[in-house]
C-alpha cells in the first residue's frame, strides 16, 4: 500500500515557500483556495486531504508522486505461503504409548 510521506512533503513544501519568499500569510493571499489551517499542517508534517495535498502541489510546483513512500513488504498470496518452508512432520511419543509399555 502506497502513503504521502508528509514529514518529506513538509520540508519540500516549507523550503519551496522560503525559495519564492512567501510567508504563510502571502501564500495564503496569493493562492485563493488555500487557508491558513491547511498550510500550518502542511508545513508541519500533518496529514492532508488527497485533494488539498495535490492543490499544494499544484501552486508550489512540486511533483505529487515524489512524496509517494511504497510499502516494500510483499503480498501474501497462497503461492507465497505454499513456497515457505515447512516443519517436517515426526512421530512423537505421547502419555499413551509410554503407558502402554511393559
């Protein structure tokens, strides 16, 4: 499963804003769509709507899919499963046969 990796968008975002000298308050006259709530949570690292992330990116000029952290563990499927190693079964003596002994 794929997730936004905010705390990496944070500081793109935060160093994207000092790089075209803009303040919370600028950005927030200059980009009409964008409130103050939303830009303190973005530069902080908290997460964000698909939606309001993508317009961020959109106004910052920053690509949406760099921020895109993957998953690396991998599927379980049955083929998976059935390829892993498996405990060979042993016959084990129990309570029974120790007492059915002479």
């Amino acid at each position: 499963m794929a997730e936004i990796a905010f705390e990496k968008f944070a500081d793109a975002f935060h160093r994207r804003l000092d790089e075209i000298g803009y303040s919370l308050r600028v950005a927030e006259e200059k980009w009409p769509e964008i409130d103050r709530a939303m830009l303190s949570r973005a530069i902080n690292g908290k997460t964000l709507s698909a939606g309001n992330y993508l317009l961020l990116c959109e106004y910052a000029g920053l690509d949406p899919y760099r921020y895109l952290a993957r998953n690396p563990r991998r599927r379980v499927t049955m083929k998976t499963i059935a390829e892993q190693m498996v405990t060979p079964s042993v016959a084990r003596e129990t309570l029974r046969m120790r007492a059915s002994r002479p």
